[in-house]
C-alpha cells in the first residue's frame, strides 16, 4: 500500500491474522488494545529485523525499489509464517542490492528457522540462499539437488546457463 507508511503497512497484515474482531475493536476493549499493541511491537521488531525501523513512519511508495521489497517480506513476516514463499524478490535490484537483500534473507531464515519456496530467475541470488534447488523448464523439472551440482548439470546449463559460457554468462 503504497500511500500507507511502512509500519501501517505491517499492522494491516497484522489485523488480518489478529484474534479482536469487530466487536473488540469498536469498543476498544482492553484485550484488543492490547492485542494492537503487541501488534505494534511484533511490527518494529520486524521491521528492525529487515533493517527498516528507521523509516518505519515513511510513506511505503516512497521508497526506493530495494526498500519497497523488504517491506512487502517484512508484511509477510508480520504474520510469522514457517513458510515463506518469495516470488522474484530480486527482480529489477542491482547485484548489490541483490546481494544485500539475500544476507538479509538469510540472516532472517536463521533466526526464525523458515522454511523458504524460492522462485526467482538471478541465479547468484538463489545459489547465495539455497539449500536445494528444482529447476524447471516450461513446466517439467529438469534438475533437482544441492545447488552446486544441480547448476553443473548439463539440462541446467543448457537451459538457463548458456551451453557454451556457463554460469559466466549470468548478468
């Protein structure tokens, strides 16, 4: 929500999974304000954790892109998955935006031990993420295993690598 700020934007995935209800919120009973409240808190500690807690009150749209990315994760970890699924999160970022976002990732997969569906075509990204890796082509899974083996396989190389330049020839 790009006119909200980014913790507004982090409350409202927060109210979709909170427990007050509308008769709770209409009258402000003291359980839902304090169910908003740790609302709030589990907000700024997300936040903090995608490294944005300084801009917590800023306008989401106004951010740049790599900014804008880690609020959309940080809403989706305001509800505290065990899943989470990421579709082309590096899309569009310059390889050391990528790179920034991918230790944050990381960092952020270890502390709360998350399980992480990837899907994502920057192959440095995902190599620097992932433990397993399928690789699909039009549909059909073409490789499957540890990341380096499975970016050796021939059908892979082929495929997304370039047969001649191999991973070389990655942007």
């Amino acid at each position: 929500m790009p006119g909200e700020t980014v913790l507004e934007n982090l409350l409202v995935a927060a109210e979709a999974h909170d427990r007050t209800g509308l008769f709770g919120d209409m009258l402000l009973l003291p359980w839902a304000r304090r169910e908003r409240r740790r609302a709030r808190e589990r907000a700024l500690d997300v936040l903090e954790q995608v490294g944005l807690a300084d801009r917590a009150r800023v306008a989401a749209g106004t951010l740049p892109l790599p900014a804008q990315r880690r609020v959309e994760i940080a809403r989706a970890l305001s509800l505290d998955p065990t899943l989470l699924l990421l579709d082309e999160s590096a899309s569009g970022l310059s390889r050391q935006e990528t790179a920034d976002l991918a230790a944050v990732l990381a960092r952020i997969v270890d502390e709360r031990r998350l399980s992480v569906i990837l899907v994502e075509h920057d192959v440095d990204f995902v190599l620097s993420l992932a433990d397993h890796l399928y690789v699909l082509d039009f549909g059909r899974i073409i490789a499957s295993g540890a990341p380096a083996a499975v970016v050796r396989d021939p059908a892979v190389v082929a495929a997304y690598l370039g047969a001649e330049q191999g991973r070389s020839s990655v942007a």
